[in-house]
C-alpha cells in the first residue's frame, strides 16, 4: 500500500504544477520581542484524488524524480513574486527564506535561473532579504561543488541557513567550510526541551558554536512559552514555529501581519 501511494503521489505529482495544485504557505519569524521580522515559505499541495498531501512525503519523491528541478523553481519564482508584491504594499519583513533541494542547488542552470528570477523580481534591496534553507544531510558527498555554487549565488547578496541543523554529518571542519550565515536549530531539539538534559546541552553547544562562527541562530518548531523561555535565555534571535504562528496562505499572512503592525506601527 505503501508503494502503490508513493507511486500515485509519483503519478499525480507530474500534472500538479500544470493543474495549479501548488501553492505557498508562510509561517513568520519573530524577535525576542515576537514582532514579525521575517518567513520561511513553505510549500503546499492539494489534490483531488490524493488531498493536501505532505511535503515530507512529495519532496523527497520530486527529488528522486527529477521533477524538484521543475517545482524548485515555480516555487522560486512565485516566492520571488510576493517578496516583490509586499515591497509594494509596504510591507518589509528583514528576511524571506526559501527551502533549496541539494538536488536542485546542485543542477547545471540553478545560477543562471536565480540570477534571472533576481532580475525580473528583484532590486538590489530587496535581494539582501533572501535566505536560501539548505539542510546538511545529503551535502557530504558534494560539499566542494555546493560550496561553488553557494559562492557564485552569494556574489547576488543571498544569504544561506543550514536547516535541520543538528541532525546530519555536521562537524566543526564542515560549519567553517560552509559560506553560510544562519543555523537553524532542528525542531527535533526544541520539542524535547525540558525532557532530556542532552537537548539543553545540544542546544547550548549550538549557540556557542553560532557564537564562534559569527552565524544568526533561528529556533524552530517552538510550541511552548517554556520553550521560548530557555531559547531566550541562551541568545536566541529569531524564532518561528505554533506558539507564534502556523504557516498560513498569503491572505491570511498578510492579515497576520497587518494586526502585528497594528501593536508595533514602528515595523515594516
Ligand atoms: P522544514 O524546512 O524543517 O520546515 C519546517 C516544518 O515544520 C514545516 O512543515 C512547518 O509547517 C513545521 N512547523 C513549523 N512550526 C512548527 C511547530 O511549532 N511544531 C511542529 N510540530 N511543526 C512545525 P512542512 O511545511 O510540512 O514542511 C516539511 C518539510 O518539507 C520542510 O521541513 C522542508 O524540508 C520540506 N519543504 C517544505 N517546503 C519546501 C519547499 O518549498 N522546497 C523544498 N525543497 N522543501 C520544502
Ligand atoms: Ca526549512
Ligand atoms: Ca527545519
């Protein structure tokens, strides 16, 4: 059952940007002091046969396919468009950040599409808010041609954060090679919180390390004001997961951040 799912989710997922059956979330990231200062996009489909299907489970097939090339870079491009669109509004979030597939980094036109996706949406201001996620668990094998290519996309003033940071090969030698600016701290870590004194520890060895290396630490998956508390405690900049906010459709965001403007006029 299992196969036969993945392989209709394979199916449908070759006619889901054709039939708009994709669309983005975003989920806000907050100061210490919860104001609204950036988002991460998060992809979303819904089908017919199949509905909202998990991007847990439809990226890493888009990976294997192929079709992530493709989907990479429609999410790419309508990301770009609201950027572009809340500049318009008024609105100005600090950061923007988007999920990048290795998969996708790693294709011969990735450069070439997001310097020509940066031309057609974006200024030089607008560019600096860009943050391309990448996570470190399949980098080992390629580190030196990501880390070209990481170069070349940062020559554009688009900064890099290392996701799920924590779980993969990650070591010392590996965090000083990588040109990136931010970690973000896996939400795997947050939720044990309170429960393990091996996750405060993890967690503590982290924003030392943040420290060391000069690199912004964004905490995800925060659920609990106890949660946000320790993660406070120990010079946590941003923040993002329930406790804040649930990734929302860019309607519903934008409301989000209108009422949070509202509280802080000073914002954006
Ligand atoms: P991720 O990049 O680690 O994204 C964070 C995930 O945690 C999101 O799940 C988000 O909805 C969820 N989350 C946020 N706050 C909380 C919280 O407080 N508690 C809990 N339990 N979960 C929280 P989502 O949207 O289902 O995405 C899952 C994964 O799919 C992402 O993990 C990322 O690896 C991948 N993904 C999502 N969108 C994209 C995309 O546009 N491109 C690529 N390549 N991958 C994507
Ligand atoms: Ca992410
Ligand atoms: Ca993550």
């Amino acid at each position: 059952k299992q196969i036969n799912n993945s392989l209709k989710i394979e199916r449908q997922l070759y006619f889901a940007l054709r039939n708009n059956e994709i669309s983005l979330y975003y989920q806000g990231q907050v100061s210490e002091e919860k104001n609204i200062i950036g988002c991460e996009v998060l992809v979303r489909w819904y089908n017919e046969d199949l509905g909202f299907v998990s991007p847990m489970e439809f990226i890493p097939i888009a990976e294997k396919t192929g079709i992530i090339i493709e989907l990479g870079h429609y999410i790419l491009e309508e990301a770009f468009k609201t950027l572009q669109l809340w500049e318009e509004q008024n609105i100005h979030l600090e950061q923007f950040s988007v999920n990048i597939s290795i998969q996708q980094l790693l294709n011969k036109n990735f450069v070439n599409d997001v310097e020509d996706l940066c031309h057609r949406y974006l200024n030089d201001h607008t560019r600096k808010k860009i943050i391309f996620e990448i996570t470190e668990t399949l980098l080992a094998e390629n580190i030196d041609k990501v880390i070209r290519v990481i170069r070349h996309i940062k020559e554009l003033d688009i900064r890099f954060s290392m996701d799920d940071f924590g779980t993969g090969y990650s070591s010392l030698s590996y965090l000083r090679e990588m040109p990136i600016d931010e970690l973000k701290i896996d939400r795997s870590f947050v939720s044990r919180l309170g429960e393990t004194d091996s996750d405060e520890k993890m967690i503590t060895t982290i924003f030392t390390l943040a420290k060391i290396f000069d690199l912004k630490v964004v905490a995800e998956g925060v659920e609990t004001g106890e949660q946000f508390r320790f993660l406070l405690e120990h010079d946590c900049h941003i923040f993002q997961g329930y406790y804040f906010a649930k990734p929302m459709n860019r309607s519903d965001f934008e409301v989000h951040l209108l009422r949070n403007k509202k509280k802080n006029p000073l914002l954006y």
